[in-house]
C-alpha cells in the first residue's frame, strides 16, 4: 500500500490491495468498501 492522505483514498487503496495481493472476489472488494465506508461516514459525523 501506498501512503494515502484521507480516509477515503486508504479505503481505494486497501480495495486495490484486497483485489491484487489478496485476490479477493469482486463481491469481497465491494462489501469491505461498503462497510469500511459507513464507518469512515459514522466517525466524520461523530468526531
């Protein structure tokens, strides 16, 4: 992984990883991506 400067950019790069080096299905990449994305939502809101 690359240095990454927002949350949203690690969670692109974590999804590039979880593809690539992890070989995970395309319906994997999307849940993580999902889920991972309502919590970055949840701790803008609440921080």
């Amino acid at each position: 992984m690359t240095t990454a400067h927002t949350a949203r950019e690690a969670l692109q790069e974590f999804s590039i990883w979880l593809e690539t080096e992890r070989r995970s299905s395309e319906k994997t990449v999307e849940a993580y991506q999902r889920d991972v994305g309502h919590f970055i939502g949840f701790l803008v809101e609440h921080l």
